[in-house]
C-alpha cells in the first residue's frame, strides 16, 4: 500500500472547514492537517497551533511533516507571500503568489490592472492625500463607493449614499486610520446597480476551470435589510455554467484575467474569484477575490463529485488543469450561516452551542454538513462560539426550495444564546 498523502490547509473558517471536508471524501484519504482549525475541524482533521499569518512558522511545520500539499484559504498569507515562501523551498502548494495576490491585496492595483487589460468596470479615482480625497467627494455625483486600498478584513469598502457618509469614509479610513496601512491610499468610484453575481474558475496560470457558480446574502436581516455582513448564507447554482452570460463573462474577464496575468509574469494558481455586477451597460468588474468566497464555497464544493484533492493538486501545477473535467452533484446547495447575537456588530464570544450533528453523520449521501465558521473547544471539550458567523448549515435538495428547507430543519436542532440566522436564505434572490 502506498504511503498517504499529507495536506495541510491554512485557516479557521467555514470555507476551510468546507475544503478539509471536500478532501476528506477523497479516495486517496489523505492525511490532513489545518492551522490553526477550529473545534468542527478538529473532527476531520490534526490541527496545528500556528496562526495563518504565521507563514515561516507554517513553512517549518511543512518541511517537517513532510507535507505533500498545502492550500491556502485567507487572503492574508496570499498577500503576504507564503506561495512564494513555499516554492523556494520546493513545496507544493494552493495560491497565487504575492504578486498575483495583489488582485485582492491592493484595490488600485487591480483597478489599473483593469484597464490594462479591457476588462470593465467603474469609472474611478486615486488619492494618496486625505485633502484631495475630501475636496473630490464634495464634487462627485451621489452615490459613490470609497474603499481603502489594501486589506481590511471586509470592512475597507463604504456605499456613501449621501454626502456626509461620503466625508466620514475617507476620514476613517485615511486620517484616522482605522485599517492602519490599508488606507494609506483611498479609491473613490461610481457606484455600479443591478444584480451581483460571484464567478469563480480554477487556473494554472495557463488553463482555467469555471467552478459552479453561486450567489451570497451579505445583509444582515431578511429582505436584504440592515447592514451587510461578510455573507449570511448563499446557494448554488446561480446560473448554469451553460448560460451565454457565464460563458461572456468567462470569455471578456476570467480568460483576460488569467492571459493578463501570465503576460505581466505575475504567477497565479488557484482561485480566481471574480465578483460582477450585471449592469445595464452589460457586466462590469467590481473586485477579485485571490481564493475561495466565504459562505459561497459551503454551497460550491458541497456540490463537487470530482475527486477534490486530485483537483487541487492539478491546480497546483503549471498547466496541470489541461485534462481535468469537474463533475458537479446535479442537487441545488444552500447554505445558511448561524451567527452570534449582534454580528455584523459586537457580540458575546464563549457562548456553549447546543445540538451539533454529531461526527460523521454530515456525508454526501445524506446531502447536509455543518460547518464550523466561529467555535472552538472548551476546557472540558464542549463546543463554543468564537466569532461572528459561527456555522453554516448547508443542505442539497431537488430544488433550491428543497434544499433551504432542508437545511433550515437541521438548522432549528442547533442552539446557543443570541443565535441569529436570515429566514430565507435559498428562498428569496439574494440581490
């Protein structure tokens, strides 16, 4: 019998819960490991004390263990070029490096890296002066969209409909520096309408694979009403990847993306997340994403047949996507996000969750997982909340309906204090 295979996944949320789920269905049945984890993690998976920021600290634990494969699930470690890190060294891993990084790293790069390349998107400007900032906010049309340049977990980008929003984004971001070096340089663009939609693809840095596609809830109460949120649930499909607008979408931006990419030497393996807004005008570029979104990938790899680990690994080779086909569970996925009493907002953290799926009875064949967002183990091994979103329980059904429904009845088994959850997820268009 041939020695397992060793793989390692960096982070702590629901998406990183969902990939050590999605490669612990592999035939292979690999050895994992996941730093840091969390408590639903755990159940699946070694997990090893180093933050995912820690990436020399990452780098040691690889070459000891010997492992055979690492992917990557936050932003951060990408930014800060733990791919690159890794390379040197020899060690196959899952991401782009720094400098594709940058297309989630830095707003205005990938702004400029837009233009350079024909893909559309709003109109914009630049500001490295917190006076110019303020003086062109004062003259530009409402509504408008001021984001801070680098990363800001989230939180870097305002929709100013009126003008003293407007004013209080850059002041925050670029005077008082609440995402410290992030808002060194600000973005202010128009404020695109219509309907989002989130297109992900795999690529080599030569070849490209559309994964399904897939819609997230970023409001925080149902009807799309309150603040938005890192995302409350999500479904998939959204479109079929047959769809002549996911087919124009791949062609004009995922296709430019990758070629721009490999033309200005900037090596990307992984994910490439395109977030789109389908205007009027046709569909316009918002951001990039550099690695799996966060609740869409609960929905997408749920829904994923293809052997996930196989998968991963051709994606970590130079052209090594040219033969892989993806076979996709043809059942609709939902999943909806239980998260902590206050959220988006401050909230208790330490709160003992009741009634979780006990281990091993979230499978393919019964077609509902939890997965672990915010929690983590207790002194006497209970079950706690540590974070805003805290899980994210995500079925697949016949029908979207079905699938909501479904995971909306093992939802009401789970319980802790302050739980909040959006009642119609899967039930109602996102935007």
């Amino acid at each position: 019998m041939s020695e397992r295979k060793k793989v390692l996944v960096v982070g702590s949320g629901g998406r990183e819960h969902t990939i050590v789920s999605a490669i612990s269905r592999s035939p292979s049945n690999p050895e994992i490991y996941c730093a840091p984890g969390n408590a639903g993690i755990a159940e699946a998976a070694q997990c090893v004390d180093i933050g995912g920021e820690d990436i020399e600290g990452l780098l040691q634990f690889a070459r000891a263990e010997k492992i055979d494969l690492t992917i990557v699930g936050p932003e951060a470690p990408l930014v800060a070029g733990i791919v690159d890190l890794f390379e040197g060294e020899g060690l196959k891993i899952f991401g782009p490096g720094k400098g594709g990084a940058q297309l989630e790293g830095s707003k205005i790069f990938c702004k400029e890296f837009l233009c350079r390349h024909g893909i559309p998107t709003a109109a914009f400007e630049i500001f490295e002066d917190s006076e110019a900032a303020l003086a062109h906010v004062n003259e530009r049309p409402l509504p408008m969209v001021v984001k801070a340049d680098g990363l800001a977990a989230g939180k870097g980008v305002i929709v100013a409909h009126d003008r003293d929003t407007a004013i209080k984004a850059v002041e925050d971001i670029m005077v008082e520096r609440n995402f410290g070096d992030a808002g060194s340089r600000v973005l202010i663009e128009d404020c695109l309408t219509g309907s989002e939609i989130s297109v992900m693809a795999l690529t080599d840095g030569v070849n490209y694979l559309p994964l399904e596609t897939a819609q997230d809830y970023k409001p925080a109460f149902d009807g799309n009403k309150g603040p938005n949120t890192g995302g409350m649930g999500s479904y998939s499909p959204y479109y079929s990847l047959g769809d002549p607008l996911v087919q124009d979408i791949l062609n004009k931006v995922i296709r430019k993306t990758v070629e721009g990419l490999a033309q200005e030497e900037l090596p990307f393996k992984g994910v490439l997340y395109a977030g789109i807004m389908l205007t009027d005008e046709g569909p316009m570029m918002l951001e990039y994403n550099a690695r799996f979104g966060d609740p869409e990938t609960q929905s997408i790899l749920s829904r994923l047949k293809t052997d996930p680990l196989a998968v991963f690994e051709a994606a970590s080779e130079p052209g090594g996507l040219e033969e892989m086909v993806l076979e996709w569970d043809e059942r609709d996925a939902v999943c909806i996000v239980a998260a902590s009493g206050g959220y988006p907002g401050s909230y208790e953290q330490g709160v003992p969750i009741e009634g979780l799926t006990p281990a091993g009875e979230d499978s393919q064949e019964a077609g509902l997982w939890v997965y672990h967002a915010g929690t983590r183990r207790g002194e006497t091994g209970e079950t706690l909340t540590a974070g805003g979103r805290v899980l994210g329980v995500t079925a697949l059904g016949e029908t979207r309906q079905a699938a909501s429904e479904k995971a909306y009845e093992a939802l009401a088994g789970i319980s802790f204090d302050g739980l909040h959850s959006r009642r119609d997820i899967g039930q109602t268009m996102a935007n």
